[in-house]
C-alpha cells in the first residue's frame, strides 16, 4: 500500500476542497496519475512516481484551453498519459508523452473533430485506440481511432437514428458580459430555413456551472434533441463558469453567481432574438440543478424576458443551500465564505430576495430524496408564486428520486410535463 502524504496539490490552491478521481497505475506500478477537481475551479491531473525511495508528486500543465474532462489513462507500457481533453464544446483524447522525473513531453491530439469523447482504451502494447463518443449525429457508439481525423466506425447502437430527422446542430458565439465572447450549443428543427422565419426558442442551461453543454447529439430530458423536434429552436449558453474555454474563463464566475452568468445568458438571448431565429414573444427557460437554479435568477432579473419557464431542483436562497445540501463547500467556494462571514454576498446570490418580480408561468421539478438541492427549495418557490404572487405554477415532486431523475417512467413524465407547458404558454396550445 501507498500513502501519498505530499500535500502539494493543496498549497496555495484557491479552493479548500478537493475531489480526489480518475487513478491510474503505470503498467510497472511505479506510477500513479489521479485528478483534483473542485468547485468553481479547472481539474488538476496529478503524477506521483516513485523515485529515491519517496512518491514524489509533479503537476501536468495543461495547454489552454483544454480542460481535463477525466478518463486518465497510461498508454502501454510507456511513460505517455492520456485523458479526456475538452475544448470549444469539443471532448476529445488527449495524450501527454514522457512523464517522468518531473518533466512532461508535449501534448497531442489523438482524435480530432466534432465529437465528445466519452470512454477510451488502448490495447496492451498501446498501439491500437478505441473510442466512444457522440457527435451531432450519432448518439453513442465505438470508433476505431487509425489517426487523429481518421475513425472507424465499430458499432451502431442505435440504427433507428438514420430515419431520424435531426436538429441542425453548431457551436455558436456572441458577446455577453463584459465584453467578452461567450458560446452555446444552437439545435434548429431539421427543416428550418435560414432566413425563413423566427421560432418559438427554449433556452437550454446546463448544471453544474463547473460544466458544458457539448456538441455531441443528446435526446434527453432536459430539452435537447427533443424541443427541436417540436419545432423550437434551442439555445444551450456555456456561460461563464464553464468548462472547456479556459482555466480564466471558468473561474471568473467564482464570487459573481447571479450576476455574470446571468448577463452572458440573456445576451445571448438577445443574439438569438436580433439572428431572427428566435421570436422575443415566445421565449422560455428551462434547467436542471444549476440549470434550474439559473432558471430561478432569470425569471427574477428579467421578469418581461420568458413566457414559460422549467426550474428543475434548483437553489432558491444559499444560506439553506450551505446548511441542508450533501456539499457545503460548493456554496462556500462561489460566495467566498460562511454565511455570517459573507451575508450580503449570500443574499445577492440567491434569487428568493427578488421573487416579488416574477411574472413567468413556471413548472418546478424536484426529486423527494434530492440530497444535493433538497426540496425545500422548490416548495419555497411554489409558495410563493402560488401563494401570494398569484403567478401560473405547478410543482412536481418525484417520490424516492435523488438530485437527477433515475427512472424511465419519471424522466418520461418530466419531457411531457415540460412539453405541455411550453406549447401552452408559448404556443397556445391547451391539448
């Protein structure tokens, strides 16, 4: 057994808490790779290799703006570690050659192109990569990798996907906050023209924040794949505080939550709008997580913005959030201390001071066993829209359910509840 007591990856980081993931043995177990993640910062990869009887422990530098994505490999025999390297919405492997004696060799892409890696492996020698990934047309399935542009494709999972009619997927940019460029994920129905016309549109946001929305084809529950679809556009914002555009542009949302993610998503909302995709009149927001915690902020900060909205286990106030979820330190990184030590930032934080401006319908989901955002969160919510603002709300809760819903017949129901919402309040519909 081997004890690593250098608390290098610890020293002088700007978060105290830290997960450690992805081990990874050499072939001669002579080292060991393993990642630090945290809250609101980049994941570091971290080498322990032993020489002159310690472990001593080397930090890989990644190249901007790749961001480890997890998946740590060794390749071989050999002294090569691979991960999974996402950038620009892009997830792909990442291989980092002579790691050793506290050097690093330079690091190359062995995959290239629109996909997300998922999984990897290599044979024993090392010379033969497979790969799972999506793209913007195949769900999930197994490439044999023969260069980095060259794949070949091993399996097809899911072969009723050929007679679908796909969304019209890109990776697309506008400038938010600050004036900096923030990206998105945009899904348009299969047949829609450019120039044809604007659309009802869903604003799409991602979890996390320390996350994406990537390029990769996604049928879920959320929204993606499915409300284009449904003759929506769909817009998924990456932004600031996601992963993928740099280490920079990831932890500039740290002591700033429902400030500048906020201002970056609705000018990307205003982008979509002045594109002529989106029609100002049929807007609506939806999330899951921090998805729906943003969900929240918006429907307060721009009462006028949303015809709809879907808040899905979202936080409403952080003070409960610090003191009844399974991850305190979550909220302790993004506000930048304890409550008593920061209250005026914790208020700011959380959309519950400012929910005397909502006028937007709102569907709220939760799961009855959410140990991460519980679900006094959203009873609150509901309270008060129901209650004493007197704005359309319903509120449903999934019995035994956790932080992400688990079961076919749940997830079933949240697409349809969200469906019927949506085409109600954005498109009239009553059936």
């Amino acid at each position: 057994m081997t004890e690593l007591t250098n608390q290098t990856w610890r020293d002088g980081h700007k978060s105290p808490f830290g997960w450690i993931d992805d081990l990874a043995w050499a072939a001669d177990g002579r080292a060991l790779a393993f990642t630090i993640s945290y809250d609101g910062f980049a994941t570091d990869i971290w080498v322990a290799e032993e020489r002159g009887g310690g472990w001593p422990l080397q930090k890989i530098v990644r190249p901007d703006p790749w961001h480890c994505d997890g998946g740590l490999a060794w390749r071989g025999a050999g002294r090569t570690l691979c991960y999974r390297g996402e950038a620009m919405a892009r997830v792909q492997v990442l291989a980092v050659e002579n790691v050793s004696g506290g050097a690093q060799g330079r690091t190359v892409e062995l995959t290239q192109g629109d996909q997300v890696a998922i999984a990897f492996g290599f044979d024993r020698k090392g010379a033969t990569l497979v790969a799972n990934w999506e793209t913007p047309t195949d769900a999930n399935d197994i490439y044999a990798v023969t260069s980095p542009v060259k794949h070949r494709r091993l399996t097809r999972v899911n072969p009723q996907m050929d007679s679908w009619k796909l969304p019209q997927t890109s990776h697309v940019s506008w400038t938010g906050a600050d004036g900096r460029t923030c990206w998105g994920i945009l899904e348009l129905p299969a047949d829609y023209v450019p120039g044809s016309g604007p659309l009802p549109a869903i604003i799409e946001l991602h979890g996390g924040p320390t996350a994406s929305t990537r390029i990769g084809y996604r049928l879920w529950m959320y929204g993606r794949g499915l409300m284009p679809a449904r003759g929506y556009a769909l817009l998924s914002p990456n932004y600031r505080g996601s992963t993928g555009y740099g280490d920079a542009f990831l932890e500039e949302l740290v002591g700033r939550e429902n400030d500048i993610e906020v201002k970056d998503i609705v000018a990307g909302v205003h982008w979509l709008v002045d594109q002529g995709y989106a029609d100002p009149k049929k807007l609506g927001v939806t999330g899951w997580s921090n998805g729906g915690y943003l969900t929240n902020c918006l429907i307060t900060a721009e009462p006028d913005m949303f015809a709809a909205a879907s808040s899905g286990a979202g936080v409403l106030d952080m003070v409960i959030q610090w003191g009844t979820e399974d991850t305190p330190g979550h909220v302790i990184n993004f506000v930048g201390g304890l409550p008593w030590q920061q209250p005026e930032a914790y208020r700011h934080a959380s959309p519950l001071y400012a929910l005397d401006r909502v006028k937007t319908p709102t569907i709220i989901h939760v799961g009855g066993a959410d140990p991460r955002v519980p679900v006094a969160h959203s009873r609150a919510l509901y309270r008060a829209l129901k209650h004493y603002l007197h704005v359309p709300v319903q509120l449903v809760e999934y019995p035994g359910e956790p932080h992400g819903l688990t079961t076919r017949h749940n997830r079933m129901a949240k697409m349809e509840w969200d469906l019927a919402w949506f085409d109600k309040y954005l498109l009239g519909k009553t059936e």
